[in-house]
C-alpha cells in the first residue's frame, strides 16, 4: 500500500505540473462557470446554488476523461513500456499511472466556487451530502478511467479521443436537463452509469434512495469486472504486436 501511494504521488507531481492538464482543470472549470453566469445574468437567476456544482462536476470529470492523454503522454515520453514492465502488475502498475487525474480533478469544486464566490453566484448547498457525493463521483471518475485505460493503451491515437467520451456520459449521467421527450436517454444510461448517483446527490440529493445506492454498488462492480477483462485483453495484445510506444 505505501508503494502505491507513493507511486500515486510521484505521477501526481507530473500531472500537476504539466500545463495540459492544469488547463483541463482550471479552464474548463472557470469556462464553465461563467458560461452558466452569462446564461443565469441574462434571466436573473444567479441564485441557482448548481450553478457552481455543475462547473465542478464538469471539472472532475474533463479531468477523468484526460487518462486517455496520460496514457499518450507516458507513450509519448517513451516510458509506458517501463510503467508496465516493472515488479508490480500491469494493473496495478497503470492504476498509479491514471488515479492522479481523478485526484487532481478534486481542484474543480475550489476552483467553482471561489469563481462563483467572485461573480456572486449563489455557493450556498455545502454539506456533509455534498462532500459525500463529490467523494462518490471521485470514485465514479476513478471507475472511468480504468476503462478508458483498457481500451486506449492499445492505441497511439488515445488523445483524440478523450472528447468523445465526455458529453455523453455527462448527458447519460444527468447532468443537464434534458427535454421530455429525451429523458428516456438519461433513464436508461442511468442503469448503465456508476456515476448518475453521486451527480444525483450533489445537485438533487433529496431524489436519492436506497436503491440508487444500491445499483451504483452494482454498476460499479461490472466496470470494474469490464476494467479487468479490457486490461488483459489489451496488454495481451500489446505482448503480441509489442507496440507500447512510439516508433
């Protein structure tokens, strides 16, 4: 456990200090919020408290999504091969590797709201549901991840495709509100996504139940089964075609 986390911390440290990534976090966040500020000036409705959650939602989750880029940046580097090539497991070895996106991502609630604080958006909402949502959808982005790195180790290409994955999830995830006649989308996406429940509590937690929980819990355990079989499957052919970095 210590190596991991020491491990964790030293892909951390680079995460954190390449400009890419801070972009992701600082950018999209604050971009966000002041999209929302200009939409909520325009019909007086600065005193919607999701506003600033919403941004931090989106942060964390641009975040996520950017494992994929950590993926081609090691690859890149030339140093992917090494990262999967030593003492501990591939899995193990890559959890170290894409876990500092989703830690980092955590910055985008600060960020919301010292944002929303400055344009005087309402922050107000902070309890301890709150924390416990951002905690869960912490975990959900971590669930993300794993995936997104079973399925783009096996391509130079991973970069490109980060965008791909996060509007839908978001708009599965029920984020935004979508028109009637489209909420059966998000109805069914919700079966699918661990993350419908931690967004769920963060912006509407008196519509959470039981039963949210419990089929988090569940869909959590099938990404987490996909995580796995995508891994083996990937370095497997990774032994074969022997293509880890860039040639």
């Amino acid at each position: 456990m210590t190596d991991f986390i020491t491990l964790s911390w030293f892909h951390l440290k680079i995460f954190a200090t390449n400009s890419y990534f801070r972009t992701i976090v600082f950018v999209t966040t604050i971009s966000y919020v002041l999209i929302q500020y200009v939409a909520a000036y325009s019909v007086n409705g600065l005193n919607d408290k999701n506003i600033w959650l919403r941004a931090g939602i989106i942060g964390i989750w641009s975040a996520g999504t950017s494992a994929a880029g950590v993926i081609s940046y090691q690859r890149f580097q030339g140093t992917l091969a090494y990262i999967l090539d030593s003492i501990k497991t591939e899995s193990v070895s890559l959890a170290t590797l894409i876990m500092p996106a989703a830690s980092f991502g955590l910055l985008a609630f600060p960020i919301a709201f010292i944002s929303s604080t400055i344009l005087g958006i309402n922050i107000s909402g902070i309890s301890w549901l709150l924390v416990l949502g951002v905690i869960l959808l912490w975990f959900s982005v971590i669930l993300l991840d794993f995936v997104v790195a079973g399925l783009f180790v096996l391509t130079p290409n991973a970069f490109l495709y980060e965008g791909l994955l996060l509007v839908p999830v978001l708009i599965g995830s029920g984020l935004y509100d979508l028109p009637n006649k489209y909420t059966y989308i998000v109805e069914i996406l919700s079966y699918f996504l661990p993350m419908n429940t931690p967004i769920k509590l963060i912006l509407h937690p008196e519509q959470v139940s039981i039963i949210n929980f419990i089929q988090m819990i569940f869909i959590a355990i099938v990404w987490l089964v996909l995580a796995r079989f995508l891994l083996k499957l990937s370095l497997k052919r990774l032994r074969v075609t022997g293509d880890m970095e860039v040639m």
